[in-house]
C-alpha cells in the first residue's frame, strides 16, 4: 500500500472515530461507522482507551511542547524534553523532523519562485540568493 493510500485510509478512520463519537451523529450513522472501522481492521476507542482529556491550560502548554519540536531555533536538549512530556502525557510523538523538513522545503520553493517573479525587487531577489545559497540550493 502506497504512503499516499496509506494517509487517506487513516484520515478515512479518523472520520469514521468522530462520527462514532459525535453526539450530533444519528445512532444508525454511528453503527455503521463502527461496522465500516471493523470492517477496516481499526481499533474503536472506547472512555478507556481514549487520550486522556485535559483542562485548556494543559492543552496550551502540550501544545507548546509539540511546536518545540518543530521549532529550527529549539536545541537538540529541549526538542528532547518536549518528546518526554508528550509521552508521559499519553501523547504519540513522532521523529519530529518531517514538518520541520517540510517547512524549510516551501520556504526554499518560495525563495526560488521569488527570483523568478518579476513583481520582486532586485534587492528581495539577492536576499533570495544568499539564502538559498546558505542552504546549498542553487540560485
């Protein structure tokens, strides 16, 4: 199964979890969204399984640590301490680089596309330069 396929059979799941769990969501909906996630082979949360549930301030403050993942100017160490919170939190964390790689790859696409825009100016389009250039990318 392809990544691609992969991610759209677990944004399917995920839709199927929130139906199940939507009080808005008729019972017959929901029964036929729990029969489609068996039918998928995924597991069901029930109260005991789910992530646990957290008071708006806990909520902030884990979200703090899932952007110091992310973060380019975060050390090694805190990047370190936030994946420990997170997980004795209950929290899955992955690698943590992805949407950081990702996130320098559309700011180097946007520095490319920036020389070619003739609306830029030539002192953008030499910031432009240097940048790419401090990232190895060729102008």
């Amino acid at each position: 199964m392809s990544s691609a396929s992969e991610k759209h059979q677990h944004h399917v799941a995920g839709g199927l979890k929130a139906a199940i769990h939507n009080p808005n969501v008729s019972e017959q909906a929901r029964a036929d969204a729990q029969e489609r996630l068996e039918k998928m082979g995924e597991p069901i949360e029930t109260a005991e399984t789910e992530a646990p549930s957290y008071d708006e301030e806990t909520n902030r403050r884990l979200g703090g640590y899932k952007a110091t993942l992310t973060n380019d100017r975060t050390s090694e160490e805190a990047k370190v301490h936030a994946r420990e919170v997170l997980e004795a939190a209950g929290i899955e964390v992955d690698g943590g680089h992805s949407s950081s790689d990702e996130h320098l790859k559309r700011v180097l696409a946007g520095y490319k596309a920036a020389l070619n825009n003739s609306n830029v100016s030539k002192e953008a389009k030499i910031h432009a330069r240097e940048f790419l250039r401090e990232h190895g990318e060729s102008a």
